[in-house]
C-alpha cells in the first residue's frame, strides 16, 4: 500500500510523488538539467527536499531508466559483484545501464538473497569435496612414496646381505686354500724328526771320518 503524502513541520512534502510533480520535476531537469538538487525543487515550484527530487529523477524519472523485470544476465552480474564488492549498490548499478541502484538493492533484498546464499553454500561444498579429493590424493601419494622407499631399502639390505655372504664365501675358500697350502701339524712333527735324524747322521759319519784321519796320522 502507498503512503499517503504528507507535510512535516518545515512544510516539505513526503509520500507518494504525484503525476503532476513528476511532470514538473521532468520539465524542468529536460530544459535546466540539475545542477543543484538542494536549491532545484523552489526553482521547480515543488514542495519536495532534493534528495527526494534527486531519488525520485534517478530512480524513475530519467528516460535511460530500464522498466521491467531483470534478466537472468542481470541477476547473475548484480550477484556477483554483490560477492566481490558488497553492498555498493552504486558501483553494481554502474555494471548495469539503465538500473537504479535503489532498484538492484530491492530486487537483491526481495529476490536474490535467498539464492545467493544457496549458491555460497553449494559453492563451499564444492571446494571442500575438492579440498577432500587433493588430500586423499596426496595421501596416496606420500604412502606410494613410502612403499617404495620401503622397498628400495629392502633391495639396498638384500644387495649388502648377498655381497657379505659372498666376501665370506671368498674368505673361506681363502681359508681353505690357506689350510690345503700349509701342512698339518702333524706333517710338521714328521718333517722335523726327518730333519733332525738327518742331523744326527751327519754327525756320526763326520765323527767317524775325524777318527780314521787320527788313527793313520
């Protein structure tokens, strides 16, 4: 329902423009322009206050103001910027010739709150499912990282392992050569009582030789 108009105590009027203040306001701005809104509505013969001339001229009265109902295009620029910049009506309306900003923040506040939020949050569900699918991925890529670590340490172990077993098998052949190459103790004791028998041997003979030179000198 439309306020009736009325007059307060500095007898300017408010409420609900009439036709015959629009056209007034109209002729004047088309012949004048509006060069000073507070001095504007006495010079217009309108019992108005300027910001009620000037609301009533940008949102209804110039002639590049758009009618009608909003675009799907419209609503979906007036939505995002409104998620860049705000509540800066103004700044939205400059993105949309023709639209008042008075009417971009009714149609926002009647219409397309409600789906702005529905999207905002269909929106972080989107990112938080994709937040959940990279750290499941990296997951499973720190624990390939891990399994192969695992096994290159397994290959690295086997590798030292068959390389100790082989330098032992080496150091025993080693051994063994060793052991074949030297005598036994006992070939030992047999190699020195030949020895020493030989000794005495040449002892005897040499003392019997000394004795027969003696015997004919």
């Amino acid at each position: 329902m439309v306020r009736a108009p009325c007059i307060d105590k500095n007898g300017m009027k408010k409420g609900a423009w009439s036709e015959e203040e629009d056209n007034k306001l109209r002729d004047y701005i088309e012949r004048y322009g509006h060069w000073n809104w507070r001095e504007l509505p006495k010079y217009a013969g309108l019992s108005r206050c300027g910001k009620s001339c000037r609301l009533r001229w940008m949102n209804y009265l110039r002639p590049s103001v758009k009618r009608g109902n909003f675009s799907k295009e419209e609503e979906d620029i007036i939505i995002k910027f409104h998620q860049e910049i705000g509540n800066k009506w103004s700044a939205i309306a400059a993105q949309l010739p023709g639209r008042s900003d008075n009417e971009i923040k009714n149609h926002w506040h009647t219409h397309l709150k409600k789906r702005s939020t529905k999207q905002n949050h269909h929106l972080v569900l989107v990112h938080e499912l994709k937040q959940e699918q990279q750290e499941q991925q990296h997951h499973h890529q720190s624990s390939n990282i891990q399994q192969n670590r695992i096994i290159n340490f397994a290959s690295v172990v086997s590798t030292s392992s068959d390389n100790r077993v082989s330098n032992e098998s080496t150091s025993s052949h080693r051994l063994s050569d060793d052991s074949m190459s030297r005598p036994s103790l006992q070939q030992q004791r047999l190699l020195f009582d030949l020895n020493q028998e030989y000794v005495e041997s040449w002892e005897e003979d040499s003392k019997s030789k000394l004795g027969k030179e003696e015997f004919e000198c």
